[in-house]
C-alpha cells in the first residue's frame, strides 16, 4: 500500500510535534489542563534579505483550529505509544471529544508586519492551547514567507502582472497550492496551478511546455495548432530549439497569439529582438511573458535595462522563498492563570528572551498616511494608532467570516502602498521603527 | 467558509499546471493523445553545496499515479475556464474516466544520484504522460532534497542520532509529512512530527517546550513533574533561563530523566559543563540532545570540538534544505511513435539542451564494491555495471509492492558506504564521474 501523505482534514490532531502531546497529557494529570493560558506567536527576527513581511495563512490556521480534532485510530496510536504508557485512561478519553474552544486574536492577512509582532494569539485552557503550536506555526510561517518574498516580486515588475509557475518547484503539492494563495495575495496575478485556480478562485495562466513543440516534428505546425485550438489563449513557447527563430516561426505560422514566451538564454536581447521581430511582422499587440529563474533582482534588472517584457512566469524563486527559505516564528506562554494568580510568563534563553503578557501592537502613520512607527505594547494598554490585532474567534467560533482572499490582497497592495517608499527597496535599509513599551522592557529585568 | 488547502486524494487531478491541460486537450483534439510517448524525470545540476543527492519520494508519486482521477466538480471547472472555450465535449468526457495506464521505470529510493540520471520514466499514451509532469516533479523534488541534506546532517553527526525536529519549519503540514519521511530514509533516527511516525511507524522523540517550564512558577517542580508522569521518556530541556543553573536543577530534583536537551547559547561550551554537572552528580547516563538552528556544519564542527553530545535534533536547516532549498528537476518529452515511425524527441533551449531517447543508467563498482563511475546510455544499450532504473508499473498497475520505507533506508546506508568517501565531505569536492554515451551524444550533433 502506497502513502500519499496527504493530510486528511479529519486526522489533524497528531499533525504536531510529539511534545506537545506529552506536556498535554502532563498538564491533564497535573490539575493545570484547563488553565487560563495566552499564547502568542510572532517572528523573532527579520531575514537579512526582508525589509517587511505580509503576514498570510491565517484562514489555513483558523480552519485547522476549528477542524482539529483526533481520529479513533489516532488516540489507540498514542495509547500504545511507549511514552504515554504512564498516562492515565481519563487523558485519552478527553482527547476523544477534543475541540478547540480558546479565543484567538490576529493580526489580518495582508498586513504588513515586522519582527516582535505578534501575529496571532492564544487564550484558553492550557492543555488546548499548547496541542496547537506546532500546525498554527506551519500554517502562518509558510504563506507569511512566500507572500513577503512575493510583495517583493511584484514591487520590483513595477505594475508588469507577475504569475505564479511555481508549483512543481514548492515542497510538494500542498505547498504549491499555499504558494500560489500567498503570492496571490501578495499582489500577484494569479498562478498555473489549475486546482489553486479552482479552490482559490485565481485567475490561471498556461502557456506551452516545450513538449508540445516537440511532439511536432514541425515547430510552425505546433504554433498554429495550438492557436486554432485556443485563440484566446495562446502563448507560444520560443526556445525550443532557438529563440529568434522561433519568433520568425511563430510569426510565419499565423498561429492565432496574445503572447510569446521567452524561457532560457539573455532574457534582455531576447526579448528586444523578439519584440522587433513582432512588431516588424505588425504584431504590436502580442505580448512577452519570461520566465526562468527569475527573481525579484533579475526582474528589476531587466526592466531598467528596458527589456520589453510584458509578464513574468516566476516559479522556484518565489514559492521556495529561495534567498532565505525560511522564518524564524516562535509561538510561546506569555501569561497563565495559576492557583496563585495571574502571572506573565516569559523565557531568558541566550539570545531568545521573549516579553510576558498579551500584547496589541499600535501603528501609527504621518499626515499623508504612511506608516510611521509601531509600538509592541501591553494588550491592556491604550495608545495612539491603529491596533493590528483584532478578534477572530471566540470560544473557538468564528466571531465573523473572515475577509475573502481578494479582500486581503487589497489590503496587502494598501498595506504596501503605505510602507515608508525606502522598505521597498530590494537592497537592505534602515529598519522600520518598531518599539517595545517601557512597561514590557520592564517585565524582564523584574526579580523572578 | 474556511479552506485548508489539504490536497484530497480523490481530486487529485487538477494538482497541475494549467498548460498540461491544455496541452492534453491539443493532443486529443488533433489525434495525438494515445500516440506511444517516454517523458523522463531528472536534476539538470547539482547545487554546489551537494556532492550527491538521494532519491526519495517515488512512494508518493506512484500514490499518486494510481490514484489519479478528475472529480465531476474539477472537469466543470475546466468546462467553464476560458481557456477551454473550443474544446470539444468528448475531452472533457475522457476525463471523467481518466486513468493512468502508463508503464513506469525508476531509480529506486535511497539511491545515491547524480545530475543527468532519470530518476522516473513513464512511458505510454501521450496525453496521459504529459498531464502528470507537475506532481511527478513535485513529489520527486522535495523529498530528494530533504533526502540529500539529511544525509550530509546525518553523515556529520558521525552515527549520533539525528532527529527530525522540523515540521513547523516545514513548507505546510504536509512538507512536515514528507520531510519526516525523507529525512528517516536518510538515515536520521526518528522525527518529532507525531502522525508521521503513526502514519510511517519511525520513531518518535519528545522533549518538553519552554512552555513546560514557563507554565510551573519553580523550574525543579518543572523537571519533576514531567519525569514522574514519564520515566522512560523524559528528556529536560535546560534552558528556558539559564543553562547552568537549568542542568544544576534538573539534577537536584531528582527528576527522572533519560536526557536533558540545550536549545540555545554556545552548545560547546554548554554540552561540555552539563556534562561535567551530569557527571558530577553520578548521572553519566543521562544523554545530552542538543537542537537549534543545527546544521551538518555546525554538527561537524561542536563534534570536531569535542562537544558531547550524544543526540542532534535538526529542524529547520533539514527541512527547507536551507543552503539549497530547490532541485532543478525537469520532465523531459525523449520518444514518440508517430505515424511517420518512432523519433527521439529533444530540445536545444540554451543551457538546457536535453538527449533524445529512453535512457537508462549503469553503475560501475571497483573491487571493493566502491562506486566507481556511471553511464547513462540509451535504454537499449547493453553496458557493464549494475542498471539502476527498474521496472515499477506496468499499464499503470503495480509490478510489485514497492519496497519498505526500511528497506529504502537500508538501501540508502549501503549506498553511502560504497560512494567514494570524498563525496561524502561536506565541502565541495571532484565530481563522481558520470558519462553520456557516445551514442547519445552524437544524437545532438544530428541535422534535425
């Protein structure tokens, strides 16, 4: 029997790391299960290549948070687990009729977000609240990654439509599907995975793989086939064998054609005398979409050197976020409700101190409207600017529908349009101005 | 309504890029799509932080080569997309019955591989072998890569134990999944992700989150409680404030404990003066696990250092493949019957020019069973050494049960034992030599 390790939306309980499981079954047994516990989860630092990020993959969390819950196949697994052979019956009954019922508060997809802020919290008993570390952080840090490094892909097209061809390139087929929704969000156009197209309701783009001109023993037969086939839809894929002839040969075919497609070689020669050779045949409006490899640095580079390319294909670059495939988010206890009362909590490991208590983070902009500074701050306290965290569930309901993908792309291109003009650059610069309260920075050098 | 992205075993037929699609359609509207075609799959170029890469992930892409169809909701998709305006109602009609009847042959998980080599050949009806090109790359990819990293971690913790601690790193839940695979195949030693050890029987490792630590007001009680509850399965993990006085209280608790774990600060020092308390103490049993933004390079060095540590647990370095996070896989059109006779198909593209032509692999050995070179030579060809790629589906049905993911990790081990020993450094180093026939070669050079 074949796995395809697709995760089965009804077996999500044990999608998270063996430890989580082990410290539940010890708050249970330890009284402290039901707790009144907050969690927070936020990125501990900004990746040297990042000036921003956006945050995305809430609604993936939330989905998980309001589907978890743990297979009867699942609980005999951790029954005959030699770790749990201590635990007793009353513990795994419990996770029987498991249900998440905490309150959650989030910072909205397509905010843009920095290092420190919390992008979603946890409040609710202990031993709920802890289950869920491992799949929230999954969930936020894979879209929060691909969307950031997207926002940059598409700031440096300078308004050129940028599609998602990513899909065969992310780690495996569920990745493709979270990148083509992060990118999308970020301001791409839309993507060539079809079921990302169908799910998601993203505006899909195929071209030609160089099979198709292969499997013709004649280049201008494959061109003009598949022009008669979809005449509203057709790229035609260049470089089969050479690009500039087949520019000639798709202008020689008559194939019907909205575009060409460069995929190797000097993608700025190329493209200027394809564009030649287009015009020169009166075929003004076909346009050059390019693709491989490409990445936010190369893009910007072709467009100052003024290459006449009208959309990008990006694919590895983007859904493996390829410069820094990775983001540093932690979810931890900042405050808990013990017998004794209630105390912030917090860590002092060398180099990953964390600041106890719920917190809100306050964004405050200029007169024109650009984001000015933001300030991390007790959830308790009240300040000036616009408060990033809002509620999202409530008991483990949703309080409201959560803002539709393409409300969160709006947001994001509003987000982006506020951002200091400098954060845009794709080279680094002087950070955005991100505080932590005097009442926070307090909390770590109190006695213990 | 929420949506998890969770890919659906039974929809499985849109996970592609849009172009197959249309490609597929072209072929059955002008009477190509039964015509006998091979794709092959390969990694055009070794990153150059790789000496070798390991195949992994066939057992999901065959998963995935059964268990293809379009669900009636994903062919009225296709139906209504634009794109699809002009083709004809039998194409959609064949969808609904679509089943992959191709014959496959493969490189066997846990082979050591090199840029060049077919990984995968399927070989039947030509609309059925192209639709299938962007999950096959998707699935080879991503556990080929983790595969590869983990074998260089693995190699430099010198036969430690290496484990899985990566899932929240991972690229999604289901990245989780396949990195936990990969990485055991490998030849780590378990993973933290609790459903891949229920869904692939690895073994699980479980320490404690500093919010075990945080959640109890005395660090000792902490300790304590956790050892009670499991006193076969306790690992402690020291520094949630300060290292030192973390392993000086994990002793006078009297805490049972198998091991305590040092997730952050200098591990070398660290490992060296726990060690010295531990010991001090009469508890030379208790094992040292060390985590946190470990690498192989990192490993190699605290080991050349004299660190002792008896267990790695590596996460996100192993699981995003960080150094490289992508392989160049590409799917390859090489042979097709036409009704003008049987053609090898290539492409010329600049810098990824392809052979034409069914390929298999042959590997060499000296006397002491050491790899030795390989060739890649047309499938045809007889040559010394030992064939790499066999036969896995015929008609789309299994040959025989693929071998267990044990198996494939013993396969791998042996395989790492019989590669010369220079590739296994963790620097760059000569490259094992692989050859392309003459014979292929010369098809290149060939008028077209």
């Amino acid at each position: 029997m074949t796995q395809s390790l697709n995760p089965d939306d009804r077996h999500l309980g044990l999608i998270t790391d063996l430890y989580e499981l082990t410290m539940a079954a010890g708050y249970h047994v330890y009284g402290m299960a039901d707790e009144h516990a907050t969690f927070e989860l936020w990125v501990r630092r900004l990746p040297s290549c990042r000036n921003y990020l956006v945050a995305a993959g809430l609604e993936q969390a939330i989905h998980y948070l309001q589907h978890l819950s743990f297979a009867p196949e699942q609980i005999v697994y951790l029954r005959e687990h030699p770790a749990f052979r201590y635990v007793p019956n009353d513990w795994f009954e419990r996770l029987e009729h498991f249900r998440f019922e905490c309150d959650v508060w989030a910072i909205p997809e397509g905010t843009v977000v920095f290092a420190g802020e919390p992008l979603l919290r946890v409040s609710g008993p202990l031993m709920q609240a802890q289950i869920v570390e491992t799949y929230l952080i999954t969930a936020l840090t894979v879209q929060t990654l691909i969307a950031s490094k997207a926002a940059r892909i598409v700031t440096a097209a300078q308004g050129r439509p940028v599609f998602d061809f990513g899909s065969r390139r992310a780690h495996g087929p569920q990745a493709g599907l979270l990148a083509a929704r992060a990118a999308y969000l970020a301001g791409c156009t839309g993507t060539s995975n079809t079921e990302a197209g169908r799910l998601l309701g993203l505006p899909t783009l195929g071209t030609q793989a160089h099979s198709w001109i292969m499997s013709f023993t004649d280049e201008q037969e494959a061109f003009r086939k598949f022009g008669q086939l979809f005449p509203d839809h057709s790229t035609l894929l260049l470089d089969t064998y050479d690009t500039i002839q087949g520019a000639c040969k798709a202008v020689a075919s008559g194939a019907a054609m909205q575009a060409v497609r460069l995929d190797s070689g000097d993608l700025e020669r190329l493209s200027k005398e394809v564009r030649a050779i287009l015009d020169g045949a009166g075929r003004q409006a076909v346009k050059i979409v390019a693709s491989g490899d490409l990445n936010e640095y190369k893009i910007a580079d072709l467009l100052a050197a003024g290459a006449p390319i009208d959309v990008f294909g990006v694919g590895t670059e983007l859904v493996t976020s390829r410069d820094e495939p990775t983001l540093n988010v932690v979810y931890k206890l900042v405050e808990q409700e013990t017998p004794q009362g209630t105390v912030g909590r917090f860590k002092l490991s060398s180099g990953k101190a964390t600041y106890p208590y719920p917190k809100q983070v306050y964004r405050r902009q200029d007169a024109s409207g650009t984001f000015s500074g933001d300030r991390i701050v007790k959830a308790t306290s009240q300040e000036q600017g616009e408060p990033l965290l809002a509620p999202v569930l409530r008991g483990g309901e949703l309080i409201e529908a959560l803002p539709s993908l393409e409300a969160s792309r709006r947001r994001c291109a509003e987000q982006l349009r506020r951002l200091p003009p400098e954060l845009l650059a794709l080279g680094p610069c002087p950070s955005y101005p991100v505080q932590v309260s005097e009442e926070l920075e307090a909390e770590l050098h109190r006695p213990k």
